[in-house]
C-alpha cells in the first residue's frame, strides 16, 4: 500500500500531540468532604469512597509572571481509569486538594490556534476539577458537635478553603446538597379576628431543594487567591415564582479576593455572618420557621428578629460587598453593605464580630438600612436598626446550646413625608436552643429542642387612647436526627406554635389568637 509522505508526517505529528495531553499528570483523586454547606449556608463532614482520578485539560488564562505559563488549547478529556472498589468511610480528616499546574518553563510555550501541526513540546495546564476535600471546609477549633446544627455552621471562618499549599495553581471544587420535607400543619385560632376562618385550616405538603455549588479558585504561592462561586437551585414545587420564598433558582453568586487566613473582599449575592442559631428547628421554608400566622392573620404579619433585616441574600436586583478581617485565628470579622433595589433604592449596613475558642463562640453585630422612593418627589423612608448578640457552648461531643436575644426599630414615612404609625415600632426577640449527641461516629443521633419569643410594638395609636397594637409570637420545636455515612441526614421536627394580636384599630382593641402545629420529617444528603 502506497503512503502519501506528507499525509504520513501530519499523522505522526497529530499522534505525538495526543499523546503528549494524554500524558499529563492526572488530578488526584478526590477526597472524601469534611462538610458541605447550605444557604443560609453550610455542609456535614463525610468520609467517602475514593474515586478513580480523572484528567482534564482545559484551557487556561495567562497567568503571572511568577506561575507556570499556560497555552490556550481545546480541552481534551483522557479516559477515566477504572473505578477503583469502594472503600469503608473512615473518620480521619481529608488531606488539603492537590492542584495540578503545567510543569513546563515560560519559553517552552508556544501559543496554538487548536490545529493537527501543534508542536510536541507545547505546554498545557491542568486545573483540578473535584469533590470538596475535608480540609476545604475550616476547623481549626470545633464548629460544633459532630453532624449538629452549629457544627454545619462556619461561624465567619473562609471556606471554601483552597490554598494552595505553597504552589500557584487553579481548583474548580464541586459541593452542594439536596432536601425533601414532607410535612403536616393545622392551625387553631380564635377570639374576634373577622378573618378567623381563612385560618382554620390544616393540610399536608411536600418541599424539595437541590443544589449545586461550584467553585472555581485559584491560589498564588504567597496565600493570595481569587474565587467565585455560584450556587444552581432546583426546586420541587413547579407552581412557584422565582419572586417566592423559596423560588430562587439562584443562591450564592459572587466573586472574592484575598490573602488565606487575612483578610477578604467579597461581592455579590451571598448572605452575612450568622448571629441568631436557631438550633436543629425552624429551618428556612418550613412550616415551624413562619409559626402560627395564618392566612387570616397575614396583614399583621409577625416573623422573628435576629439581626436578620440584611443577613439574607437580597432580593431584586440588590447586591452585597463585605470586607472581612481575620486579625487573630479565633477573632472574625464582617463589615457588610448592600445597595440597589428591592421595589425602590436601597442602602445598607451590616458589622458583625466573632470571638470563637471552640467551646465558647460569642457573637454580635449591629445593622442600619434605609429605603427610600423611586421619584423625586416621592418622600417616603423607612429605616430600619438594629442590635443583636449570641453566646453558645460546645460541649464536644456531647451537648451544645446556645442563648439569642435582638432588638430593632422601624421608622416609616410614606411618600407624602406622613409617619406609618403602623409601619413604625419596636421588634424585640429572644430564645435559645440544646443539642445532644450520643457522640457516636458510626450511629450518631443527635435530638434538639429550641424556642424563640417575638414582640412587636407599633405606635397607631390613631384611637388617642393610649392603646397600639401590640403583637406576641412564640415558636418552639423537638427533633431527633440520625446520619447515615456521614452525608444522608434522616430528621424528624415537631413544632409549636402561638400567636397573639391586640389592633388598636377599634375602639375597644380588637384581640385574637392562632396557634400552629406541625410534624417535618426531612431526608437530606451532603456531597
């Protein structure tokens, strides 16, 4: 058979570049994560099989003068070795990730336009695509007790947590989690409420949420890094708006620059520090969390204060920037701002202190918000302060528990400059919560109790008879909780709930009552 000389060259030059990519050095496998966070943020330590390393080729970016230069290329994906047998989960912490970098010198690369005729010496680089590691979630001192709430909890400490351990390189790490709850609730009310039978109500429900964290970092040799991180949601209830509680198809999207260990500068859509600790209860979106406010009782609204005006992710197009500083290993802390819009221009602020030795975290911060109207000559403001603290123990691996108290004003002019008497009062909460392990690693359970007191105070006093209205909330829960692996989450929630309103609208004061239970059982898994 007859070879075309130069077809042969050209065939030969494409096998020695394939080959070459072929060859790299292969990301290490992933480790098993310590914890993997959730919204209002974070994730439990697990110990899993060790997977089949994979590499990848992809292009990069020029990078500095002092890390090895890169070459853009296409991305070309080797075949993935067998998967190796699954290995019993151990309890030991995962090593730090290892970053795979481009071993070749500045004048060996040679930028390609992707063709067959690349040169055989062209260098690539390599960025780890992995499983969070146990060491990308910090522990420097005990978050908390084993697969308990303060334990999924960072507490303002930087995670995830990516140096890259004296070398420059780049690492794209993969986290997230997944819940379903299926509840029941029934609602009691009574008393003169002329809404009282929208409230008489009970009915089962079933939430799902899936997320998808993905976080591409990349750390120089001096402990400087850059990151980002965006969060995918999917939701089980197709009915609801992106607008809903609940309905966001996005959580966490910024961008982060700092010095590990230092100090960082953080912007974007993510939530502050967390000052209130509710315990292993009341989680976001759950029947227990809204209490006994019924559908009679929505227009007098009362939900708990804890510091919480601007700890959340803004909704609207509203975003985040926060400034943190990490003077000493067990100090932290956050001086957090927001601006935008949630329906008009917003400005906030938001500072927050840490003093966390492990067995005892104490917390505090202090916020202020202002709203104000879109035109010109819409006057209205509503501000918005507040000051809040918690102290907890950690009792490891045992017991831990923790007391919250807060308080903060509202003060409303609508847009013809008019006090809201009902829009301006006074929020005040407070509770605490406990936590019991068997302190178990191979069956642990973990059962929690928790409750929270919420009063508001408004000042309509439109009858001049020394009456306001005058609302009080008390929320209360039980749970039990049994881990299997270290990463599915089984927890079963009964909560309490009872609600009181005096209006000061009449003459006398309308008063009512509503009172809530509710049953939560909650699977969840952590990767």
């Amino acid at each position: 058979m007859r070879t075309n000389p130069a077809s042969a060259k050209s065939l030969s030059t494409t096998l020695g570049v394939l080959c070459l990519l072929g060859s790299s050095c292969a990301v290490a496998a992933a480790e098993s994560p310590k914890a993997a966070a959730s919204s209002s943020t974070s994730a439990p330590a697990t110990s899993a099989p060790v997977v089949a390393p994979t590499t990848v080729v992809v292009p990069a970016p020029a990078a500095p003068a002092s890390t090895n230069a890169t070459v853009v290329v296409p991305a070309v994906v080797a075949p993935a070795a067998a998967p190796a047998p699954a290995a019993a989960p151990t309890p030991a912490a995962s090593p730090a990730p290892t970053t795979a970098t481009a071993s070749a010198s500045p004048a060996e690369v040679a930028p390609t336009t992707g063709s067959a005729s690349t040169s055989a010496s062209t260098a690539v680089t390599e960025i780890g695509i992995q499983r969070l590691p146990g060491s990308a979630y910090p522990e420097p001192v005990t978050r908390g007790l084993r697969h308990g709430s303060l334990w999924l909890t960072f507490h303002g400490m930087q995670w995830p947590y990516l140096p890259g351990n004296g070398k420059s390189g780049m690492t794209i790490g993969v986290s997230g989690w997944g819940w379903v709850d299926t509840a029941y609730e029934k609602f009691g009310p009574w008393g003169a409420n002329s809404a009282i039978d929208q409230s008489r109500i009970k009915y089962w429900k079933q939430q799902s949420r899936f997320l998808l964290r993905v976080t591409p970092t990349y750390s120089f040799d001096d402990g400087v890094f850059l990151q980002g991180q965006a969060e995918f949601v999917d939701t089980g209830d197709q009915t609801i708006q992106r607008s809903d509680v609940g309905g966001a198809d996005t959580d966490d999207l910024w961008l982060r620059l700092g010095k590990w260990g230092t100090w960082d500068l953080q912007v974007g859509r993510f939530e502050g520090w967390e000052v209130f600790h509710l315990g292993m209860g009341l989680d976001q979106n759950t029947f227990e969390r809204r209490g006994a406010v019924g559908v009679g009782e929505s227009a007098n609204n009362i939900q708990f204060y804890g510091l919480t005006d601007n700890q959340f992710r803004p909704a609207g197009p509203a975003g985040n920037f926060a400034l943190h500083y990490y003077p000493l290993p067990y100090l932290r802390f956050e001086l957090l701002g927001a601006a935008g819009s949630f329906s008009t221009p917003v400005l906030a602020t938001r500072p927050v202190a840490i003093l966390d030795l492990g067995w005892l975290k104490f917390k505090v911060g202090t916020e202020y918000q202002k709203i104000v109207g879109q035109q010109a000559q819409d006057q209205t403001r509503v501000i918005s302060k507040g000051v809040g603290g918690a102290l907890q123990f950690v009792f490891d691996p045992h017991i831990e528990f923790g007391l919250n108290a807060a308080q903060g004003t509202v003060v409303s002019r609508d847009s013809a400059g008019r006090k809201d008497l009902k829009a301006t009062l006074t929020r005040t909460s407070f509770g605490g919560f406990l936590n019991v392990s068997n302190g178990s690693r191979r069956h642990p359970v973990i059962f929690g109790v928790g409750s929270i007191f919420t009063r508001n105070v408004d000042q309509n006093n439109i009858l001049d008879n020394g009456v306001v209205d005058n609302f009080w909330h008390y929320q209360g829960f039980a749970a039990v909780q049994y881990v299997i692996r270290d990463a599915f989450y089984v927890k079963l929630v009964g909560g309490y709930a009872r609600a009181h309103w005096l209006t000061a609208g009449n003459d006398p004061a309308v008063e009512f009552d509503d009172e809530m239970y509710s049953l939560r059982l909650r699977v969840s898994y952590y990767f």
